[in-house]
C-alpha cells in the first residue's frame, strides 16, 4: 500500500489475530481502528447484498460458475448505486450516532 493509505477490515478474528497483526505492523500497514459488527458503517456491505442476490438468482453449480456469475453481475450494477450509497453516507453515519451505535435502517 502506498503512503498515506491505511487499511480497514471488519475485526473478523483472523483479521485482529496476532500473526495477522504482527504481519501488518512488519508491513507498515496503518490500520483503521473500527467497532466489530458494524455493517451500518460499511456502505461495501450494501454492495455484497446486492451481489449476492443477483448471484443466486442464476444458481452457479460449482466454483467457476460463481467466478463467473459474480465477475458479470457486478459489472451489472449501475454507478448509481454506489454513488448513492457514497451520497447517503452523512445520514448513515447521523442515523448510527443517534442510536448510539445501535442497529439503523440501513
């Protein structure tokens, strides 16, 4: 990763495991600190779900199949839908302070 970037997972435990940690800090990796469970801060989760439906719908039978069926739905998805998520952001993150790190809508 180049400067100036840093690196944001979701704390699933491999992610937050020692080696993993030790690698990234050996890398000089900067890590985003960021709450476990939080797929209301992550607008990429919006995305995933919509993958995942349009993916099923087509049934792939085996591994290659969902490369595939993966590769040509997200090319499928219209830039508006991440534009919009990118737009409605603001309120997402509003909503999420409001319920105090509770669950929101989105």
């Amino acid at each position: 990763m180049g400067r100036g970037w840093v690196f944001q997972h979701d704390n699933d435990p491999k992610h937050t495991a020692r080696i993993t940690k030790e690698w990234l800090c050996k890398k000089h990796i900067k890590v985003l600190a960021w709450p476990s469970q939080s797929p209301d801060l992550n607008p990429i989760e919006n995305l995933w779900r919509e993958l995942k439906l349009r993916d099923s719908q087509r049934q792939p039978r085996n591994l290659t199949d969902l490369e595939k069926t993966c590769v040509e739905e997200w090319a499928k998805i219209p830039p508006a839908v991440c534009a919009n998520l990118v737009k409605n952001y603001r309120k997402r993150l509003t909503s999420v302070i409001a319920n105090k790190g509770y669950c929101t809508k989105y």
